[in-house]
C-alpha cells in the first residue's frame, strides 16, 4: 500500500509539473502569422471605440545595437522616419494625418529603448484612404525612409534640443547611478539619446545613420500589431501586400542580446546635488530576469504581487509609528534591462538619518525572511486580489483598443502573458484558491538576499547633508541582528464600519433629460443627484459632489489651517476606526472615497465597483458624519512636512512655479504657496478639524453625479439612506471673492536658478472673458492652431526647440477669465529671439489663421470629444461643470456642431481680443548665474 501511494504521489507530480511547465496560451482572439520573410503580425478585432483602428510597429533594435560611431542614431532614425520617406515626402506625414484629427506627438508618436524601437498611430476611420496611408507609413519606415542629407542635418538641432529637455539633476544622477546599475555592461555605453557633440550633431557622419538603418529595420525584427473595429482578413491581406516583398540584407549582422555584467561585491555610489530636496537611499539587488511564459510563472506572478501588497503594508504601518526610521519605505520586484531584473527597497529618510533608514526597512525585510507572514495578513491580501482579479475578468470585453495594443506590446516586448480573459480568470481562479502562504515565503526568501553580490546601495542627499561614508553604510547593511529579531505584530480589525444605519430622506422631486440620458433627484436636505448610467466599463460607478464655498470662506488666520483642512482630517480615518484600521476593515471591497476643499468649492469624490456601491455610499456619509482627529498622526505629518519643505525650494521647477503663481496673484497673502518652517509650525489641528466640519456639516446645496453601471431602483434606496438622509441644516453654499486678481500690465521676470544649460519659457496672457461654450471652444481651439505654428516655426524650421506646445483654458471662479500659455525649453542664448518669433506668431494670428491649420484642430478636438463621451469619468465632470455654469442639454448637444462653426475670422478676432501684448506675462527659468 506504501508502495502504491508513492506511486499516485510521483504519478501527481509528475501531471502537476507537467501542467504548470505548459505554455500560456495565446489569446484565440488574436490572429498571429509570420511571413516567410519573418516578419510577426498580431490582429484583433474590437469595436471600443467604434470605427478607431491602433497600430504599433515595433523593430526589435534600440540603442544597444549602435556602433561606437552610431551612439543616438537609432534615435536619431526614429525621428527621420517622420521626415520624408516614399510616401511621404518631407513633413506630408504629418500634414495628413492632422487632416483627419490625428494629433502629432498626442496620438502619432515613437519612442526609442535601448532594445527596441516603437512607432505608434491610432486612426480614426477604418476608410480605404486612411488605412492605405497608414499602410504607407509603417511599409516605408521598413526600407522606404528618404534619409537625405539635408533632412537628416535639419534635425540635428531638434534633437539636440531634445536632449536639452532630458538635462538635469535626472540626468546628473544617471551618470552616476547607471555605471552601478549597469555593471561593465554595454546598457551603460548606450544610452537612448546618444553622444551629441562627437555623432548626433557631428555633420558629414549620415553614412553611419543609413548603415544603422540597413543593418537593422528589416522584416525579421519587425513585428506589426493592429487592433480595432477592422476586416482581421483584410487587415491581414494589406499586410501581406504591403510587407510580403520587403526582403532582409544579405548577409544580414546576428541580433545580439547583451547581458548585464555580476559583481562580487556591493557596490555603493552617492549623488549629493544643489537641486535635491530631500534625502533617500535604495538597496537594489540585481536577480535573473523572470518572464511570464508557462502556467508556473502565471502562478509566480500572483505570488509576487500578493508578497508585494504584504510587505509594504508592513512598511507603510512601520513609517506611520511615532520615531519610525523612515518616512516611507517600500519595496518590491522591478523589470530591468538584458538579463536582469531588480529587487528594489527605497527609502526616504529625515536629514543624517541614512544609516537608520537603511537599517530599519532590513529589519522588516529580513523579519519577513525569518518568520514570513501571518495568516491573517496573507488572507486579507488574498481577499483583495481575488477581487482585483475577479474586476479585472469582467472589465475585459469593456476594454478600448489602446488597452488591447498595450498589452500586446507587453506581449511582445517583455513577454508578458497575453492570454484570453476566460482562460486567464479560470486558471488564477484556481490559483488564487491553491496558493498558500508558504509559496509566498518562498519568495521572500528568493528576493531578500544579505550578499554583496550583484548589490547596489545608491545614496540621495541634499548638498550640505552630512551622509555616511561607504564603510559606514556597509557596516550598516551587514549589522542587522538576524537572531534578535521578532515575528511581526499586525493587528487585525473587525466589527461593523457603521455603527448606525441612517434613516433614508425624502425625495421631493424627480426630473428626467432624455438628450443627456440622466435621473435627478432632489431631497429634503436639500442635496441634488444627478445619475447616467453608461455600459462603457461593467464593473465600475464613479461620482463626485460639489458645492461652492471651500477656503474663500475662511479668515486670513485661518488661511493655511483650511486650505489643508480636508488632508489633516484624512489622516484620522473615519468613526472609531484609525486611517490604518479602516483601509483593513475596508479589506476586499472595491470602494474609495475622498474629501477636498479647494479655493473656492467643497467636493467629494470616489468611484466602486457595481457589488461594493453601498459601501461607497457609506464612506461618503461618514465623510460628513464622523470625520475622526488623529493627534499622533497629526504630529507626525507635521513632522515629515518640515523635512520635506525644508529644501523644496532648491528645486528649480518648484522655486520658478511658486515665483509665477505669486506675480499672478500680486503676492496676495492668500496665494497657496510653499509653507515655511514656522507656518507649518503653527497648523493646529482642532482648527482645521473645525473648518472641515463647518464645510461638511450639511449637505445642503451639494450637487451630486453619479455615472456607470447604476441601475436606478436598485441604487436609489441607497442613495435615499446615505445622502439624501444626511444633515441637510443651514449652510453658506457661495463663495467669497477674495480679491485675488492678476496684474493689469505687461510682466517679465527671469528666474535664474537652474544648473543646467537650459531656459524654459512660459508666455501667458490671461484677463477677463465672456462666459458661453462658444466662447471656451474658441479659446481652446486659438491654443491648438498656435502649437501647429509654434511647431513648425520653434522646431521644423529654427531647430531651436523640441516640443513647443500653446494651450487655452478658462478659469470660471471668481471673476470669469481666461488663461492662453505658450510653453518650451530651448538654448539660453536662444530664449529671447525663440520669445520675439513666439509674440510674433501671436501677432500673425490676430491677422490670419490658415485654413488648413484650423481644419486640424477642428477635426481633432471632435475625435478626442467622441473618445471622451465613452469615458464615465468625462461624463461625471461634464455634468458637474454644467451644473456649475447653469448650462443644460442645449449646450452639450451644440458642442460638435459649435466646433464646427468656428471659423478663421472668429478665431482671429479671439487673437486680437484676449492676446494682448501690453498685457502679456512672460517667464523664464534660466542657468544661475555664476560670479
């Protein structure tokens, strides 16, 4: 008998094993071929959003494939593939697909890996014209790109002036992390952007760009994904057509992959900067790179993600402890380039407190390691991605084509599983059920390692910060006191999250809008809610209230308590339950709920699940029925806050940020701007605890939408109890003006506080306007035409800066004005003849807006307002804003047709109107100036 169940028993295993070494299979919806020449495909159909068609070419060669006299080029032939090809002669590419609503650098776009290469495009039509170009484009990137001399030394300067962009205390700090994180690799030498001076911007070196191009934009590294509302046969047949003749080099060069070079010992590096604001220290160790190929890594990736959720719950309630070693920690399992993956702990730590923040996350990495994890903790955490999991299943035929292509890059890429939401829901059904604590200690035992091999210890840290020496922080890392340590104690909650049932209001009225497909409600406590429901997502019910009032309403004492009021009482959590007790009771149910006072109105927000609706509901009426003080948790935010504040200013966007909304405002004293030492000395939390309950004491003259998949008579009983039966007692529900007012004259003010050879400039017009859709479309549309010819001015034609973009806005409280902004970065001996040519754009427009430009934009903002129609989270600020302007159905059904009607002369005479030069705003944040 002995002998009998040793044999079931290697029987079972050796199914088991079998099973879980198998293949995740791919999604049956997906049609997979290879053409003889070897280049991939992957079709799939999808009707969301009806008619739009997304395609992805990707080119299995990146940076790591450059010759020495190469380094940028395949970035740089990323660019030239929009810059004249077969097809597409000059900037024709582009120039077309803006005529169908396409938007350059929005929608069409391509970036540049170190292993691979991607061009992206999303159309709008499944039209024979459309798709032929589309065609056209991706056929000629392989074997049809012009590359000319002349092309290719105009865009020197453009991405010269990309590289700009990327300069920095980031890019500072890379050069001294990557030679660590990279050990002896080529990744280290080969960085996407390239060596500007000795190739990108060396001319006369083009040979080397078309070599590059030859060698490696050919059939068998390409692979093209197309998903969306298509004929999969005749998609399949046009690429066929299109690729099927297209041949490889002779004697074609081996497709390398490089490896990432292991070190014996822990290797240590330091980034002390000027621009750094606090200090920080991560712990990384270099592992082999998992992929999601067979059943057993499916089952591997749950196990990560449920050991993920356990241990940074454990770091976040350790950095929530008064004397923590850390203000936050976290860590977990990142990707990584060539053969290795990392497992990465962060920490971020108070001024000289290094040592005791990298001592103080070992401590629970290695507690983990020990002892692993309770089983309340694993069942918690089980709960929660069940649910997840379960969500994720019923969401996938709600998925838009832009979801389905990303994930199939994933596919392709990285390798991750691209499998059919039944088959995926079933197995990790099955998975989740058999999946046990001690497979998730497994793990930690697999990730936490105390070697020096393959070890990375990289160190943050303000100038002037005292940081320990690399004896010190080995001494550190290598002192934990493996044998001393103790299980971890997790308090565990229960009981119920309301301790009342409220008693349901009174509907007074009910009114119906058949054109926006919405039910309003009005109660006796004098709360309003709006509801649409949509079928856009399956498992998902987003809402929002608003009301006028918020901080305008506060005295110029209590300025900065309120403004802070709705996060100083977040802290506390809610009834008789703390912050951290309540994110467990909460546990597996999909609902969050938050509280905001703004400048000028009062909001509450959250969205659920179809299943945990009610208790959305409940959170909602304990937001203003049991907001809870938490004094230890106070005390030690206003702590973190000080460490945080400290240095903010030493980094130049910050600093040149709070300069701008300070000469906006005349340095009114009610600006929110970055709270000194003794002003966050001085918060107190009973008055911002008082404040916040003067906000929410009632809901009187609240708005509410709610938005998805609500069915009325089974929601409204819930939301009869839990709005419509809050306090509803007297409450001031407008705003006060509180005189904050933009100057009346033209102002121009450099800031010179950057460590880089860089100026970023910021033109801004802003003044009065008349209200009316008609009126926000044209000021939006004015921004839209200006990027177009900033584009082709700043960029196409002086090379003088990357990505030059003009946006229109409105800003509707308190005094109904309008904002226009030109935004770019460029040379600082170019800044102020870039500022001339960008005013004299301005100028032109106020003169002539060309048609076709303005045909683009037209088409765009339609094709963007039909994809944003089919979002739940559009149609909630849609409503609420409506509600705010006192604008109806009328409105929303004339916005097409409104953007339709703009005409040249009407966005010209919008120019001359709003873009005045005697009243424009210019900043700049330029290099410091050096003595």
């Amino acid at each position: 008998m002995k002998s009998l169940n040793i044999i079931f028993l290697s029987l079972f295993l050796l199914v088991f094993t079998y099973i879980n070494a198998q293949e995740i299979p791919l999604n049956p919806d997906v049609k997979k071929g290879t053409l003889s020449n070897g280049m991939t495909y992957y079709i799939q159909k999808n009707d969301k959003p009806a008619n739009e068609v997304q395609f992805r070419l990707i080119i299995k060669a990146g940076s790591i494939l450059e010759d020495e006299d190469q380094r940028g080029f395949a970035h740089f032939l990323e660019h030239m593939a929009f810059n004249g090809s077969e097809h597409f002669p000059g900037n024709s590419l582009i120039d077309y697909f803006q005529s169908i609503g396409v938007q350059f650098g929005g929608d069409i776009n391509a970036y540049t890996g170190y292993d691979e290469t991607v061009y992206m495009l999303p159309v709008p039509n499944s039209e024979k014209e459309t798709l032929d170009k589309a065609f056209y484009f991706f056929g000629d990137i392989l074997g049809g790109l012009s590359l000319n001399k002349k092309d290719i030394d105009e865009e020197r300067g453009i991405i010269h002036e990309e590289w700009r962009t990327t300069t920095g205390l980031g890019d500072r700090t890379r050069d001294k992390m990557y030679p660590l994180l990279y050990f002896k690799s080529r990744y280290n030498e080969r960085l996407p952007i390239g060596l500007m001076d000795e190739v990108v911007l060396n001319v006369g070196n083009e040979e080397a760009l078309r070599r590059f191009y030859k060698d490696w934009y050919r059939p068998d590294l390409a692979t093209l994904l197309v998903v969306g509302d298509i004929d999969e046969s005749e998609i399949e047949q046009r690429i066929k057509d299109t690729f099927g003749g297209k041949t490889n080099p002779v004697n074609e060069r081996e497709r390398v992959y490089y490896s990432v070079e292991n070190h014996p010992n822990t290797l240590i590096g330091k980034m002390v900067d000027e621009e750094i604001t606090s200090t920080s220290a991560m712990i990384i160790n270099k592992m082999p790179k998992q992929k999601e190929e067979t059943l057993e890594d499916l089952k591997t990736s749950v196990a990560n993600i449920l050991y993920t959720y356990m241990i940074n719950q454990r770091l976040q309630e350790v950095a929530k402890t008064k004397d923590a070693p850390f203000m936050f920690a976290s860590s977990y399992k990142a990707g990584g380039s060539g053969d290795k993956d990392r497992y990465m702990s962060n920490v971020s730590v108070k001024s000289g407190q290094v040592l005791e923040g990298l001592k103080g996350i070992l401590n629970e990495l290695y507690r983990a390691k020990k002892f692993g994890f309770s089983q309340a903790e694993f069942e918690r955490k089980r709960a929660i991605l069940a649910k997840d999991l379960k969500t994720e299943a019923m969401e996938q035929s709600s998925l838009k084509s832009s979801q389905y292509i990303g994930n199939l890059m994933s596919h392709v890429i990285y390798g991750s599983e691209y499998t059919s939401a039944e088959f995926k829901n079933d197995y990790l059904d099955k998975v989740i059920k058999e999946i046990t604590v001690e497979d998730i200690e497994a793990l930690a035992q697999q990730y936490i390692q105390n070697s020096p091999e393959n070890r990375v210890v990289f160190i943050n840290a303000p100038k002037g910060e005292k940081i320990p020496s690399d004896e010190e922080i080995l001494e550190a890392i290598n002192s934990i006191d493996y044998a001393s340590l103790t299980p971890y104690q997790s308090e565990e909650v229960d009981g119920p999250l309301m301790e009342k049932e409220p008693v349901a209001g009174k509907v007074i009225s009910t009114t119906k809008d058949e054109v926006l497909g919405t039910t309003t409600l009005t109660y006796e406590n004098g709360a309003v809610v709006v509801i649409k429901p949509t079928t856009f997502k399956n498992d998902e019910i987003q809402f929002s209230g608003a009301r006028d009032g918020g901080y305008s309403l506060a005295s110029d004492e209590q300025f900065n308590n309120a403004s802070l009021a709705a996060s100083l009482v977040e802290l506390g959590g809610l009834g008789k339950y703390n912050k951290q007790q309540l994110e467990k009771l909460i546990g597996d149910k999909q609902a969050t709920v938050s509280t905001n006072i703004n400048r000028y109105s009062e909001t509450v927000g959250g969205k659920s699940t179809v299943e945990d609706f009610e208790t959305m509901m409940q959170l909602t009426y304990m937001k203003f029925t049991a907001p809870r003080k938490d004094k230890e948790q106070f005390d030690l935010y206003i702590s973190n806050k000080k460490e945080y504040n400290k240095n903010r200013l030493n980094d130049p966007d910050s600093y040149f940020a709070d300069v701008i909304n300070k000469t906006m405002f005349n340095n009114h004293p009610r600006v929110a701007t970055l709270l000194t030492q003794d002003q966050i000395d001085a918060l107190n939390l009973d008055d911002a605890y008082d404040f916040y309950t003067s906000r929410f004491s009632s809901v009187r003259g609240m708005h509410f939408v709610f938005v998805g998949n609500i069915d009325l008579a089974t929601a409204q009983p819930l939301l009869d109890k839990y709005i419509g039966g809050l306090p509803g007692g007297e409450i001031v529900h407008n705003y006060r003006d509180n005189g904050l007012r933009v100057p009346k004259t033209k102002t121009v003010i450099d800031v010179a506080k950057s460590k880089s050879e860089k100026t970023k400039v910021i033109i801004r017009y802003q003044g009065k306007y008349p209200t009316g859709q008609d009126n926000r479309i044209k000021i939006e549309l004015l921004g839209d035409v200006a990027t177009i010819r900033l584009t082709k001015k700043l960029r196409e034609e002086l090379g003088g800066t990357y990505s030059p973009f003009a946006y229109g806005r409105v800003i509707e409280q308190p005094n109904n004005e309008f904002q226009f902004n030109i935004v770019f970065t460029c040379a600082p001996d170019q800044a102020d003849t870039l500022q001339q040519v960008a005013l004299q754009i301005v100028d032109d427009l106020k003169k002539e807006v060309k048609a076709e430009d303005l045909d683009k934009v037209k088409k765009t903002a339609v094709n963007h307002r039909e994809k944003a129609l089919e979002r739940n989270n559009y149609w909630v600020a849609l409503l609420q804003n409506a509600n705010e302007r006192n604008e109806g159905a009328s409105e929303y059904v004339k916005y097409v047709k409104e953007i339709n009607e703009v005409s040249q002369k009407d966005l010209q005479k919008a120019a001359s109107k709003y873009l005045k030069n005697n009243k424009v705003f210019i900043f700049t944040l330029s290099p410091e100036k050096t003595k």
